[in-house]
C-alpha cells in the first residue's frame, strides 16, 4: 500500500533520552516537549501555522495534561490546531504516526505534527475515591511501578512475560548478554565522530532548561545513562526472578525524554524536507496481541501485517528497528522472520538508550529513516510490543523523490 501521508526527510528530532530520575526527572513532559518543538521548529523554518493538526502522544499523565494536543499546539504557536491525545504503552509511537496518516488519507488534514513525550520520573501517586471502602478509604497506585509491576488481566508483571517466552522458546541468559554486547557495541556506532549520526536529528550538545523554560539548568552531550557492559560484568548477574533468565542487565531501564515528526501530503513533504530529493513514505502498518503474558511475541505477528499491507517481505528490509525492553525479544523475532540477529537495531534501540514510553518509538522510527538514507534508500521495518501482549508495526521506505 502507498499511503498519502509522507514524512518530510530532516522533518523530526528527538531529544537525548536521559534515565530514570536523571536530568529531565523535574521538567514537565508536555510543557517540555512544547519547549523543545518551538526550537526545533525554527531550526528547520517551519512556521507552526502549517499545521492543522497534531496528535499528542502521552502515557504517563501530567497536570493539566487533560488539555492534551491542544494545549501542546497552543504553546508552539499553533493555537487553532486540535487534536487527539493518545495512548497506547510502548506502541504509542506507531499508533500516533497512524493517526496522522490516517487523517491525511481522508482529507480531513494536509499537515499534522506527530509529537511524544514521557517522563517516567516522579511518576503521579494517584487517589481513587471509594465512598464504599472500608471507613471510606479509597485506592491508590503509583503510575509508573505499579504498571511495570501488574498486569491486572493476569497479574503479572512485565519481566514475567518475558520469562514465560524464554522458558517457552529456550531462551538462556547467555544467550540474551550476547545480544546486549552487540546492541552497545552498534549504539557506539552512533558515537562515532562526535555521535555523528546522533547529530542527523537531535540537536548537541543538548541544552536541559529549568523548569520554568526560561534559562538553561545544565547542558548535556546526549543520552545519559547508558551501560557499558562486559562479558565479565554480565555474567556476574544473577536473574531477577528466581529460577528466571533475565538479568538487570539483559533489560532496559525507565528513562525521560521527547520526540516528534511531521506528517504531511507529497507536495508539502518537499516544501517542508531538509533534501526534497528525498522521500520518506508510508507503506504498511500492523497491530497484533500475543497470548496472555507472552509480550514480546507480538512483534512478529505485528511486524507481518505491516508486511503485508506493504506486500513486502521481511527479507526486503534493507533496515529493522526494534523496541527491545528485554534482550530477549530481538531473538524472539529472529527466530520467528530468520532475519539477521546481528544486524538488527544498527545505530541504536530501546535496550540501550532507555524506555521513556510513547517517544521511544517515534526515536527509533526516526533512527530507522536515517539508516536507510545513510545506504541510499531502501524499505525499513520497526516492530515493538507494548504492555497488554500487544505491538505495533510499521514499513516506511527512504527513496528517491
């Protein structure tokens, strides 16, 4: 399928994605992500006044982030924009891009931004009134852990559905700080020549603003937080279930950060392109739910569908991305496609800069577009599973235009 909706090439940025309690731990993530859209807005001249739509992408709430897209809109200036806010875990990312695409197949917008941000950092405490408790006390959570801690379907926590694949699959811990070496070791790729390829789309060193977005409280050089692990170091870990496979080290950790794209028509993506010589289309899109607390096999039927609406195969990818929470899941996929293991999630993944959530997809979708530029053009696959036993999927190809 050729969707009408493309991605204008340079049309996007992310931030660096900084760890759990790090240097965005205090900044708001709508108000935030706001912040960094206006500069990045300037920095490409594109005038908010293109828009005339936005999708917010959002999963762990803020105050007043009620107000949603909207509200975003408004504070970059786009003040008669609306908008949907969105939530869909760690598939958030796909999930938003479709709903722009879709709102440009129909008609009913011609340039949308796409924009995702989380702070899984001082998640919100939150009080459930229940007049009818006992003495009238009510329910309480905290967003963040309790959702990593829960599923309430099945009451498992989200390291228990990848334990349940690697027992399923025969999965071993060496196996997974295999593929946790080479994940680093293309991350640092990124790296290379003064992080290079990081410069294609976040802006370094990254100024980190104080709360109130009126002066700059530290600047940073990128992502912060990131392991470097040894095969000495790794195999020292013990599981963090017992009887279990995954360790502290063959996972990701919590992280806070933003990202964003634009959506528009073919005519305006080259109007809005940093190179109108290239075009970032939209081919295929896919959703799929694996069994119960089986999580991270949902990426392969997810990553099928999109396929097939693309009527490609996995074999054709000259690019694969994947959101990676445990290391686990990237064997899961290789085993199940036959695609290379090794040469998946070149330049970077989730594994390694972090899990902020909803921005984590659009970032690796934006990393997947710049690894096809960088070997001329080609089609690319991103896969991710999101909590509830679901994925999202989506085929995009960088070509000529």
């Amino acid at each position: 399928m050729n969707y009408l909706a493309e991605i204008p090439y340079g049309a996007y940025w992310s931030t660096p994605f900084t760890r759990w309690q790090g240097s965005f731990a205090n900044l708001h993530s709508v108000e935030f992500a706001a912040h960094v859209a206006g500069r990045e807005l300037a920095r490409r001249k594109i005038e908010p006044s293109v828009f005339d739509y936005a999708v917010l992408g959002i999963s762990v709430p803020q105050k007043q982030s009620f107000y949603g897209a909207p509200w975003l809109a408004g504070l970059i200036g786009a003040g008669t924009v609306g908008g949907p806010t969105i939530m869909q875990a760690c598939a958030t990312g796909v999930r938003t891009l479709l709903a722009a695409a879709q709102e440009i197949e129909c008609g009913l917008a011609h340039s949308a931004l796409v924009l995702n941000c989380d702070r899984t950092s001082n998640g919100p405490h939150v009080y459930y009134p229940n007049p009818r408790g006992p003495g009238g006390t009510g329910a309480a959570e905290d967003w963040v852990i309790d959702s990593f801690g829960c599923d309430p379907l099945g009451g498992h926590s989200m390291l228990k559905t990848a334990e349940n694949v690697a027992a399923k699959l025969g999965i071993s811990t060496a196996e997974q700080h295999e593929i946790v070496l080479r994940r680093e070791a293309q991350y640092r790729d990124a790296l290379a020549d003064d992080s290079a390829f990081l410069r294609r789309f976040m802006t370094l060193p990254f100024e980190v603003p104080a709360p109130g977005f009126r002066k700059t409280a530290a600047t940073i050089a990128g992502d912060e937080g990131i392991s470097q692990s040894t095969p000495e170091g790794l195999a020292k870990l013990r599981p963090v279930l017992e009887g279990g496979t995954v360790t502290y080290g063959g996972q990701t950790h919590p992280a806070d950060g933003n990202a964003a794209l634009v959506v528009t028509t073919r005519d305006r993506a080259r109007e809005l392109s940093s190179n109108p010589k290239i075009a970032v289309r939209l081919h295929g899109f896919g959703l799929a739910r694996a069994a119960l607390a089986h999580m991270p096999e949902a990426t392969v039927p997810a990553a099928q569908r999109a396929l097939a609406q693309a009527g490609r195969s996995v074999a054709q990818m000259a690019a694969i991305k994947t959101h990676n929470p445990f290391a686990l899941n990237d064997i899961v996929f290789a085993r199940a496609t036959g695609c290379e293991l090794k040469t998946m999630n070149n330049f970077g993944c989730s594994l390694v800069w972090g899990h902020p959530q909803a921005p984590m997809g659009t970032r690796a979708i934006i990393e997947l577009i710049e690894e096809l530029a960088l070997r001329g053009g080609g089609f690319g696959l991103f896969t991710g599973c999101a909590a509830g036993d679901t994925a999202m999927a989506v085929v995009l190809e960088v070509g000529d235009a």
